[in-house]
C-alpha cells in the first residue's frame, strides 16, 4: 500500500488543531465540526462519552492555560491517528491517542482514548 498523500496528512493536523483550538475557547460549535457524529471517547476509569455528551461538559470546563503537545501523526489510508498530551496550567492532565476516518471524502474524529 502507497503512503499516505502530504494533502491527507495536512488535513488530519489540520483538524487535531481545530479540535485543541476548540478546547482553547471553550467553544462546542467548532468541536462539533471536527467529531464525527458517531464518535465516542474512553476515558481511564473506563467511562465512554458520546458526542452530546462531550459537547455539552465543554460548556462547564473550567477556564484554565492549555497546551497541546503533539507527538505523532500517521495516515494509514482512510484512517489516521494523532497522539499527545494535555497540560493545564503547566501540569500534565492527560495523554491520548486521537482516531480520524475519512468518510465521503471528509476527515472527522471518530474516537479518543485518554489515558492519565
């Protein structure tokens, strides 16, 4: 199988920004545009989330300094995966492994798994 085209790269980080963008601004509107509707999150105490439900908690986050760090992104086809860690006022949160599908021709974000 051929590597992945740059353009699909591209597009994969382009969307893993959008989607740390949206935790930046607390914004559940452009979270939306980058989940899948059937998306679904695993969380270290083995709890799933759904997009609703993800999309609703953002409203009650509390306001805190972010950074992403990114340490991996890979395209294998119609799926890619992007790995990294959370800080939240200069401490680790979390690290997780993001999962993207192209779907009609379209990236979204299809899963997370979120490990402490």
């Amino acid at each position: 199988m051929a590597d992945a085209s740059p353009t699909d790269l591209d597009a994969v980080l382009a969307l893993d920004d959008h989607w740390n963008a949206a935790y930046h601004r607390r914004d559940p509107g452009l979270m939306a545009g980058v989940l899948a509707d059937d998306w679904m999150a695993f969380f270290p105490g083995g709890q799933v989330v759904f997009k609703a439900d993800l999309l609703e908690g953002m409203r009650h986050n509390p306001p805190a300094a972010l950074m992403f760090e990114r340490h991996a992104a890979r395209v294998y086809g119609e799926t890619a995966v992007t790995r990294g860690t959370l800080y939240a006022d200069g401490e680790r949160v979390q690290s997780f492994l993001r999962v993207y599908a192209r779907r009609a021709g379209e990236w979204r974000a299809v899963s997370v798994q979120v490990v402490a």
